[in-house]
C-alpha cells in the first residue's frame, strides 16, 4: 500500500484516478472540490455556477456542518455523488457517518470513500459500501439514477412460455422457469452475485439471455457483459443474443478492434484481461460467466471482479466438484449454487439423451499402472503407452463398432456411422490417429477424419464442416473440442487420452448429451481406451439412479494442487510440459520456448518493415476486425506457427492475447510485471471476499509481504517487518487463530500460487 501521509497527498492521487475514470476535476461543471454543506441545496438547484473552488485542504472532522472534500455532479449541473477522501492510513469505511448526511443534504444519490488505495462505492439507499476497483464515470451515475426511476418489481415482468430460436418456436423449459424465478428471489434480497448449475446441453445460454431479457425490461440492466473462455463459447453465445435478443445491440470485442458502445458486449476472458482497464468498474451492470469454475483463478478473477455489477455465473459442473472459491465468489450459502438441474433428472425426462460405453475394446491403460500424477506429461505419456499399433488398433476397433450399431444409435442417421470427436493426447498424436482413419477409408481422399486444434490455419471452416456437412465425420482434437463444443450430431466420443479432472471428464462427456430428434437420436457411445470410467466410478448402468453419474464416489477425493489449476480445471493439460518447448503446427513439431519467443520477435520486427497492418499497430491506431483476423492468419504460418495459443504457452501468460504479444515484439508494450499482475490478482481476490474494512486493509499489508517472497505464511507474521506491527496478535484479533491460518492460505492460493519458472 502506497503512503500517502496526509489527506493533500491522497488527493493528489484522487485527481488522477477521477481522470481515469473520465472526470476533469478542473472542470467545476464535473467536479467541485471542498464544498460547503451549509445551504447547499438551494446553492446546487438554483444556481450551480455559485460554488466557489477553493484549495484542497484539510479539514477538521466534526458532527457538525462542514464540507464535502469533492461533489461529481451531472450534465445539468445536479450532483450525482460525494467523494470522501482520507489518507492512506485511515479505513475510508469508517467515513460513512461522516459522509452520509453531506450527501443527503445535497440530494447526491451515491458516495465514495476513499484514502488513494482503497475506493468503496456507497448506493446508501439500497446497499452498504462496498470495495470497487475504480471511480464510475459521469455516465455509469447518470444510467443508474435512470434506472431507477424506470425499474419495477421482477415479479411484475411476465415469464414467457415459448421464445422464438433459430426460426423456430422453443418451449421454455419448466426448469428454466424455475431458475428465473430463484434468480428473482435472490436479487430481490439484494444479492449481487448468483450461481446457475445446468448440464452441458440443457439450455444454459438459451436461459440466460431469456433472463437479460428480463432484466432490462424490470430495469435492472442496461448494459451487459457476456465472458467466455474459448471462441466457440463466443460464437455460440452471440450467436444465441442476436437471435433471442435480437432488439438489443450486441457485439464481439475482440483484441485491438474498437470498443463499441452496444448493450451487450461479447469477450473472451483472455481479451478482458488485457482491456478491462478501458472501462471504469460501473460501465456493466450484469457480468455473466460462462463456464464460471474456470474464471475465478488469478488474473481470469481480475477481469471479474474489476465491474461492479450483478455477477451470474453458468457452469454445467456438479456442486460437489465445484471449488470452495467458486461458491465463495458467487456467495453461495452452504455450498449450494442458486440454482441447480441435476444432470440424472435431466436424462429421466429426456432433455439429454443417455450414453453407453463400447465393450470388448482394447485398454491402453492396463489396469494398475501407475502413472506420477505430480509431473503428468502427455507427450511423454503418449512415448510410454501408445504406439504405432495401438494407435491403429484403436481406431480399427473404434471404426468397426461405429459402422455396426451407429443405426441403434440413431435410427435416422443416413450418411456414415455418425459424428465423432476423438480426444487425443497430442497434437502429434491427433495427426496419427487421423491418419489411421483416412488410412480406413481411401474413398473419401482424406476428408473421413481431420485434425482440429489452434494450429490448423482453417480451424474455423473445419468446424462449420464438421458441424453442417456430412464430412468429416469425425474430428480429432487436443483440447479444442473439448469444452464448449455444441453439435448435437455427435454420436460417438473415443477417449484415447488420460483425464484425471472430474470436470474435464463431465465437460468432455458432455459433448455427445445434446438431443437431436431429426435422426432420433436415442444415446451415444463412449469408447474410452484408458478406463477413465472406471477411475471417476462411472457406470452407464447407474446414469438414472445417480450412484454413477459420471463422478468418483469411492475414496476421499484430493483438493487440485495450486500449481495444478489449469490442469484440474480442465484448461489446458499441455500447459505443464509446455514450460519447456511449445509444441506447433498439425504433427505436434517441439521447438524449445525461448527459440520460439526469439523467432516470434525477429519476425515480428522484420514484417512491421512493409506490413501496413503492423505498421498501425506500431503507431498505436486501432485495428478493424478484418485487419485482425488478416494478421493472425498471415503470422500462423507453417515455418513456426505463430498464434495466441502458442504464444501464451511461450511467454507463460494465459491472459494474453496477439496483439499483447506483438506489441511486445516490437517494443510498444511490456508484458505485465510479476509485481503488477499479483497485485492486480490480489485487489481481484479481496473485491470478492465479504471482509470487514479492518479485515481488507490488513491483508493488504501482507499482500506487500507476499509480493517481496513470492508467499506468505504464518511464519513471516513474527518476523520484521510484520513483527514490528504486531501482525500476529492483530491477525487473530480480526480472524481468530484458525481463520487466520485459513485465509493465509486462501490467499496463497489465489495470488501467490507456485509459479511456472
């Protein structure tokens, strides 16, 4: 925490962050500093021009009359809110009964409290204050005092029965009614933070727009922030809004293209992390989240929390392999989400169909082997287990079983055994097996089977394919398909990898649960090579009765280490091997990072000669979409396959996106430094812990020590410099022994988790 000694020079540091914020705090039609409470009223409605601006100064607190240290007032000149400023070491929090009858005197519907560090947003009429990560801009106010005077009770706005979908007329779903009516309740108590629990394929983007709609018309909401952590999330999800909210403006922001300023805006949490100081922490008021148990860590938690807004988070993952941290962000009682569908009522009534696994296959992963979990590598599982014979005897076996029961699968499928997505270990690994399926059918000249990760130029246009056209049949994939994927022809799912994530494991069974009654879908098939059924006691005999589910029931289950986020998550499970090298192009080619990194910025430099596109990015000007895509397709070439993908596993920034990375090339940026991206996650973790202001300023004195360390543990509290401040014996005042211990290490967790080195 910065020191700023006396109230003058917090204020020094206000000012700046007004600017941040769009204020001009030497535009009296703005902001007004050091105003007399005594008859302000008439002085504000009447003649606003009579406010004299007289030189911060500090003045004495008191029960009486007094002066507000700054007034933010609107465009006709009425104040909208009071900012009360205090230096570094006074709590802003304990202002509120100082500040609050200024702002009632004046009419100012909101107060700030703030020491230069710590800023808290106060709407006195309706919440307490609470931490934000910046001022509100002129706008933000003005939208939410509009709001208010056009908002009426949830319950008044009626729940559809049908909504119109791609052409066609869709039923709202009882259970979709049900989760708008738990959402009602919740944000009628004054909840701001909510969590949806519905299995892949049951209607989660559906419901969610139908709900925003909701919003908007209850006056709840005018803008919109819809975060994703794939593409396919974001084209599915615009997709969905310009079809059921079609009235609204929407849009895509992606990295380097302009902001517009439309309703609801489209991005992916890798983009927002790198953007989301463009807006001020009031330009949302709804922040949805999908696949939220993947957003909650370090800088993906950053992008979050920086918008003061009511936070819904979508997940398809079962409560009882949701994360503490996920429940505790969305404050979730009891670890229970607002809502949940379970996945086996799903299936009972028939809004996903059920599966099977294939019998009589060969098991890669012998029963007992041991694999070190700690260090698992898939190139180098992929040495030690599979071969050139297994991995043609897998897709000889898979093959055969597809042709022979694809019409008990779907009655109505016409054209091959039906879609599949073979999971694989590797992209080198993805190639062989595509190969052993063409290799199967030589009539289809190479289209039976194509490989689709990050390194494929058409990665795109494959997916449409696979998705609309009869060919490919099956896609190969590491990683690309295996969240987020929607196609509801999938008939069969080969698992020729080793998952050890229950989410992963459910996201990935997932893809094959859609219903599809235009070839009567009736169940899909699992072929799972390396018994991952079997370790998560998955059974397709129990997928009623829920004793299987999918889920590990036998044994205590192990919390995922904190170096083994990603991993566990189910984000990236190259991520780990990929500290070494970076694994390109189809055939999975190894390059060692730091050649990689050298090779990206010589090209970069060497192109930014004559490029006209990087020319601009060079001098700062913003790109169109087009010039966007244009660029990433020229840099993704066969020699080194230069793409954000590979560029993040290089450079060990999984918020990165391309343009970070080319600024960085050619000297425009500097990727984040470890002090800025743990304080940013640290300020991101406390915004979304319920702490008292005592609570949230202590630990902002160990964040300071974390940072020096790299850690902090109970250990350090009795030595200088925290010894010398009695941090031991004040932590377990303001925590108690135990609950000390437990949000140390919560902290570590969040912000200071082992690094990749």
């Amino acid at each position: 925490m910065k020191d700023f000694s006396t109230e003058a020079d917090a204020r020094i540091v206000i000012d700046g962050l007004l600017r941040q914020a769009g204020w001009d705090p030497a535009d009296k039609s703005q902001v007004r500093a050091e105003v007399p409470i005594r008859n302000l009223p008439e002085t504000v409605a009447e003649t606003p021009g009579n406010f004299a601006r007289n030189q911060p100064q500090i003045m004495p607190d008191n029960d009486g009359p007094g002066r507000a240290d700054y007034v933010l007032m609107d465009q006709r000149g009425r104040p909208l809110a009071v900012v009360e400023a205090k230096r570094s070491a006074v709590e802003p929090y304990t202002a509120k009964k100082k500040t609050l009858p200024y702002a009632k005197s004046i009419n100012a519907p909101f107060i700030f409290l703030t020491n230069g560090d710590l800023i808290y947003f106060w709407d006195y009429t309706n919440d307490d204050a609470r931490i934000v990560n910046s001022f509100f801009s002129r706008r933000d106010l003005e939208r939410l005092v509009e709001m208010r005077e056009t908002q009426k009770p949830l319950a008044t706005v009626e729940i559809p029965e049908y909504y119109l979908r791609q052409g066609e007329q869709r039923k709202v779903r009882p259970y979709q009614q049900e989760a708008m009516k738990a959402l009602d309740h919740a944000v009628e108590l004054g909840k701001h933070r909510f969590l949806i629990e519905l299995p892949t394929g049951t209607g989660k983007t559906d419901l969610i727009c139908l709900y925003l709609k909701r919003l908007i018309e209850a006056g709840r909401a005018e803008r919109v922030l819809f975060l994703v952590d794939r593409e396919q999330l974001a084209k599915q999800a615009l997709e969905a809004i310009q079809d059921i909210l079609n009235q609204y403006g929407s849009y895509w922001l992606r990295p380097g293209v302009i902001r517009e300023e439309k309703q609801i805006t489209v991005c992916l949490l890798q983009t927002m992390i790198s953007r989301y100081t463009e807006f001020t922490s009031g330009y949302f008021d709804v922040v949805i989240a999908d696949e939220c148990h993947r957003s909650i860590y370090g800088s993906w938690q950053t992008a979050l929390t920086h918008f003061d807004a009511l936070h819904i988070g979508l997940t398809a993952t079962p409560s009882a392999y949701i994360e503490r941290n996920t429940f505790q962000f969305y404050q979730c009682k009891d670890n229970q989400p607002d809502f949940s569908f379970p996945i086996q009522e799903a299936l009972e009534k028939e809004y996903l169909v059920p599966y099977k696994f294939a019998t009589g296959i060969t098991l890669i992963l012998a029963e007992g082997a041991e694999v070190d979990d700690e260090y698992y590598d898939p190139a180098e599982f992929e040495r030690k287990w599979t071969n050139e014979d297994s991995n043609r005897k897998m897709m000889q076996e898979f093959d055969r079983l597809a042709w022979e029961n694809y019409k008990d699968l779907a009655p109505g499928q016409e054209t091959g055994p039906g879609k599949a997505i073979v999971f694989a270990l590797t992209k080198h690994h993805a190639a062989r097996l595509a190969y052993y399926l063409n290799e199967l059918h030589p009539e289809h000249k190479g289209q039976y089977a194509e490989v689709i990760t990050s390194d494929v130029p058409n990665a795109d246009d494959l997916i449409r394919k696979f998705k609309r056209e009869p060919y490919p049949q099956i896609a190969v994939s590491v990683g690309m398909l295996d969240t987020g994927f929607d196609c509801r022809e999938v008939l069969h799912l080969v698992l020729c990898r080793r998952v050890r994530s229950p989410i992963l494991y459910q996201q990935m069974r997932g893809r094959g649960t859609r219903t599809a009654p235009h070839i009567g879908k009736q169940k899909f098939v699992i072929y799972d090579f390396f018994r991952n059924h079997e370790y998560f006691n998955d059974s397709d005999a129990d997928i009623f009765s829920g004793a299987g589910g999918g889920y590990r029931t036998s044994g205590e289950r192990k919390p995922p280490r904190p170096f083994n986020n990603l991993v566990e998550l189910g984000l990236m499970d190259e991520w780990l091997h990929a500290v070494k090298y970076v694994e390109v192009g189809p055939n999975g080619e190894r390059i060692d990072k730091n050649d990689y990194i050298t090779n990206w910025e010589k090209t970069v430099r060497s192109a930014a000669k004559d490029d006209p596109i990087l020319k601009k990015v060079r001098s700062g000007k913003q790109l169109s979409e087009n010039e966007e895509q244009t660029l990433a397709e020229n840099l993704n070439k066969p020699d080194m396959y230069f793409n954000e993908d590979n560029l993040r596993r290089a450079y060990r920034k999984p918020g990165g996106n391309l343009l970070d990375f080319i600024r960085a090339a050619l000297g425009k940026a500097k990727i984040k430094s470890r002090e800025q991206e743990l304080t940013e996650d640290f300020q991101a973790w406390l915004v979304s812990k319920s702490l008292s202001p005592q609570q949230a300023q202590y630990l902002s004195l160990l964040k300071n020590r974390g940072i020096a360390r790299g850690t902090i543990q109970v250990d350090d509290l009795f030595q200088p410099p925290l010894s010398i401040l009695n941090a031991a014996q004040l932590g377990v005042e303001l925590f108690g022994e135990r609950g000390l211990k437990e949000i140390i290490n919560e902290m570590n967790e969040a912000v200071f988790p082992k690094r990749i080195a």
